[in-house]
C-alpha cells in the first residue's frame, strides 16, 4: 500500500515517465474541458437512471468509486516510449505516459473532486447494520413548541422507501422510538402524520437545545401538523 501511494503521488508530479507530447497549449485547455464536461455528463446520467430506486445509493457509490478508480488510471497508465524517443542514456526503452496532459491534468483534479463525494456515498450506501445505527428517536412538536401526541412517525431514506421497522405513535409528551431496518440504508428523514396533516422532517436537522416539548440533549422535531396549524397553512 506504502509503494502503490509512493508511485501514485510521483505520477501525480510526472516523475516516473515522460509526458506525452504536446499539441499546444490551446489545445490542452480545450481537450482537459471536454473530458472534465464528458465525465460529468456521463456520471449524472448514470445516476439519473438510478434515482428513486431502492438500489439507488448502492448505484451511485459504486459508480463513484468506478470513476475515481478510473481518474487513478489515466494518471498512471503507461507505455513504452516509440523508437524515435529512445536516446543512448537509457539503459531500457523510457516510458511515456499514455493519455494527454490535458486529460492527466483533469483527472488530477478529479481525483482530488471525487475523494469526499466517494466517502460520501459509500456511507449513505452502508446498511445500518455497518454504520451501527439500530433507533432513531426523539419528540416531535409544534412551531410553538407544544408536543404533538397520537401522530404516526416513521423514517425514509433519502429516495423515500421506508427504513423503520414500522411506524410509530408519538406518546403525550411527543415522543417516539423507532426500530431501523438493520439491512436498509441510512434514515435520512421522518415522515410524520396526525389526521390529514403530513411533514417531513430531516433527522439533521434535530434541535438539541431543551425547549418545551423535549429535554435537553434529546432530539426535537418542529412538525406542523397541529390541527389549526396545518390548516392555516395549507389555506389559500
């Protein structure tokens, strides 16, 4: 692992070939842009076909980990130089980098790009099972800060399939506990119902702080689906 970082950071400042040469710097520019604007392209694609889908985040960290392997590639992938490069002070044929500057240069940057999005994707790929994450819980309340009781709580990954066991209902002081899949994605949200009134909530954006309707160090989600609340806010 040692070696294959040593040779890969000297790829990175083109010291264990030549480069290949160049068609002029205009070119490069241009050449570097198309292949940056290509691979983009291609990886939104990709994902696009995926999204919404239960397979969705296990797609996208596997396409991620594909092209940020690939951008490794076009750095380093090598052949021996042609005839005419070859000089009486090598002992062997020298090497020359296989890909063009421009397109070496942008996967460089790719590489360094892709790093926390591939990180990113892996884990919200991971089951619960790996990240350790078994319960999601916390008390759901009003704008006000008036616990909401009797609403029926449950959570989502991000392409909405629902990764609790079940659904729970929120107790007098608003509280709920709920059971994860242990082979499903990461909960990302929660869905919360009371009568006709529905909100989604991100688990991220939980208020520690303590208030009326949770404790302090307890998770605290703003719902308004109070009644009167929600009504006034779906009338025109």
């Amino acid at each position: 692992m040692k070696e294959w970082l040593v040779d890969l950071y000297c790829d990175y400042r083109d010291r264990r070939a030549q480069p290949k040469p160049s068609r002029g710097i205009v070119h490069e520019v241009q050449a570097g842009f198309a292949a940056l604007v290509s691979l983009a392209s291609s990886f939104s694609e990709l994902v696009k076909y995926a999204a919404g889908t239960v397979l969705a985040p296990l797609v996208t960290a596997i396409l991620s980990i594909i092209f940020w392997m690939a951008s490794f590639y076009v750095i380093s992938a090598k052949d021996e130089a042609p005839a005419t490069v070859l000089t009486s002070t090598f002992e062997r044929p020298p090497l020359v980098y296989r890909f063009a500057r421009s397109l070496r240069r942008t996967s460089k940057v790719l590489s360094v790009l892709l790093l926390p999005l591939v990180v990113l994707n892996v884990h919200r790929a991971l089951p619960n099972v790996v990240t350790g994450m078994a319960q999601v819980s916390g008390y759901i309340c009003s704008d006000t800060g008036v616990p909401i009781a009797g609403a029926n709580v449950r959570a989502l990954d991000r392409s909405e399939n629902e990764v609790s066991v079940r659904s729970e209902r929120t107790d007098m002081r608003g509280y709920f506990v709920l059971d994860l899949e242990p082979f499903a994605y990461t909960a990302f949200k929660l869905e919360i119902r009371r009568d006709k009134c529905a909100a989604v909530v991100r688990i991220a954006e939980a208020s520690f702080s303590e208030g009326a309707c949770g404790r302090s160090g307890s998770s605290s989600y703003a719902a308004n689906v109070d009644g009167q609340e929600c009504a006034a806010s779906r009338s025109p």
